[in-house]
C-alpha cells in the first residue's frame, strides 16, 4: 500500500523538538519500530516521524487501519484523545488539544441540532417550529469540561485561550519552549504587539519583567479595600518619615495609577486597529 500524507494531520498536533526527534531516531534504529502507524485508509493518521524514520532508514514498520472514521473530524478527534493520554506533552500542549476538541464538539453539536430540527419539520411541519428550538443532542462543552479533559485547571484554561487570542507568534513560540510560564504569557498577552516582541527579544529575565510590571500596575490600579465594619483601619504614624520620602511614595503610586490606565488605552487602540484591519 502506497501511504499517503495530509499535510493538515502532519501539522495537526505539535511537532517533536530536534532533541524528542533524534532519541526516537535512535530508538528506532537500536530496537526497530515497535508500534503499528495507523491510517485512515491510506492516509497517515499516527506515526508520521516514525514513518519518516524508517523510510530514511530502510527499516521495516506495522500499519493498521482504523475503520472507525468517518470523517476528518473523527480523525482529528481520535488524534487529539491519543495525544492527550500521553504523559510527555506540556500543559500548554494539553490546553491547546482540548480547546481544539472542544471546537469540533460545539460544530458537531450544532450540526447535529440542525439535522434534528430540519427532520422534524420535514416529518411533522406543524412542528417545526418547535423542533427547530430543541437543544443540541450534544451539550455544549464547558470550560470545567475542556479542564478535566487537559487534566488541568479552569484558570490555566482560560489563560491558554487568552494566549490563543493575543499573544503574538513569538510569545506563544516561548510559551512552547518553556521560555515563559502559561501564567505569565497570559500576562504579557495583555500587552502591545510591539512591546511582547520586545519581551520576547529580550529572553527570559525581559518576559518576566514585564509579567511582573503588568501584574504591578494592575495592582496598583485596584481600588484599596474598604476596612470591614466595625473595624476602624489602622493608623498610620508619618511622622518618622521623611516629608520628602512620603511626597516621593505619592507620587510613585499616582504614576502606577496613570501608567495602568495608559495600559489599557493603549491595549483597546491596538485591538481596535487589529479590528479595523481585519475588517
């Protein structure tokens, strides 16, 4: 059988690094290929670097078919659940396959909503109204779902969907990397275009530092918590501090303030025109 490659399904999943690529390589070489490549028929669904292997290498493989799909989406399914029951991909990796489930179960479900309701009218018409406002056989997934499906937290999720929706190519190149925690990407998503290409070129110590000032002019943006009834906030003594230290710390916290809010401004103009040029 002549194996055939779709180049959507070769990219469908995270590549290996050039590390993860040669210890395959060499464990290919030293004890053959061990595992079976799967096909769609003859498309390549799973095994595509070992298939590159043995073939640069004249080494002999398994392929077995899975007649279970139907549909590209049945494959891409398949492909995301496979990946997500093994243990060496990343958290963010994990987070990306499961938002991309997520997304072929929303289509599916509405899909399957609107065969409903097309059958019931034509089998009832006087019906049709109704059926047409069934639910989707298929729930809609939630945010805990897509959780539990990446086996991680609601809040990492939301932060991985933030990085998808912001995040300049190279700032997610870092996440993928490791350069920079899912958490603190999520933060420096928040910012310009050109100011996480700054970070990015900057390395490690630049990302985290601009993490870490987003998280502080956010902070100092909070409006200060009001003291709980019946308790009188603490006093403050200034008379041991400096006039000028105090009029200094003033200032200080009012230029956060300023500078949180030019943040924003500034993140709602680069949005807008992002908009305005995609329009």
């Amino acid at each position: 059988m002549q194996i055939k490659i779709n180049e959507t399904l070769r990219a469908y999943i995270e590549p290996l690094t050039e590390s993860e690529y040669q210890a395959l390589e060499r464990s290919i070489l030293t004890e053959g290929c061990r595992d079976a490549l799967v096909l769609w028929e003859d498309v390549l669904v799973d095994g595509h670097n070992r298939y590159q292997i043995c073939q640069e290498h004249g080494i002999p493989f398994k392929a077995i078919e899975n007649t279970s799909f139907r549909s590209l989406e049945d494959v891409k399914l398949w492909m995301i659940d496979n990946n997500l029951g093994r243990r060496s991909i990343s958290d963010y990796q994990r987070g990306v396959l499961a938002l991309r489930k997520k997304e072929i179960m929303t289509a599916r479900a509405l899909e399957m909503a609107a065969e409903a309701a097309a059958e019931d009218a034509r089998i009832a018409p006087e019906e049709g109204e109704a059926a047409a406002k069934k639910p989707a056989a298929m729930p809609l997934a939630s945010r805990e779902d897509i959780a539990r499906a990446a086996r991680l937290s609601s809040a990492t999720i939301g932060q991985i969907e933030k990085i998808q929706k912001t995040a300049t190519p190279e700032l997610v190149e870092a996440v993928r990397a490791g350069t920079i925690s899912i958490n603190a990407a999520a933060t420096v998503a928040s910012l310009p275009e050109e100011v996480q290409l700054a970070a990015v070129a900057g390395g490690k110590k630049e990302l985290q530092k601009a993490a870490k000032e987003v998280r502080e002019l956010r902070a100092a943006s909070r409006p200060a918590k009001e003291p709980k009834e019946g308790k009188a906030a603490p006093a403050i003594d200034y008379s041991d501090i400096p006039t000028d230290v105090q009029e200094l710390r003033t200032e200080n916290a009012m230029l956060r303030q300023k500078n949180a809010a030019l943040l924003e401004e500034i993140t709602a103009l680069q949005r807008r025109i992002s908009e305005l040029a995609s329009a």
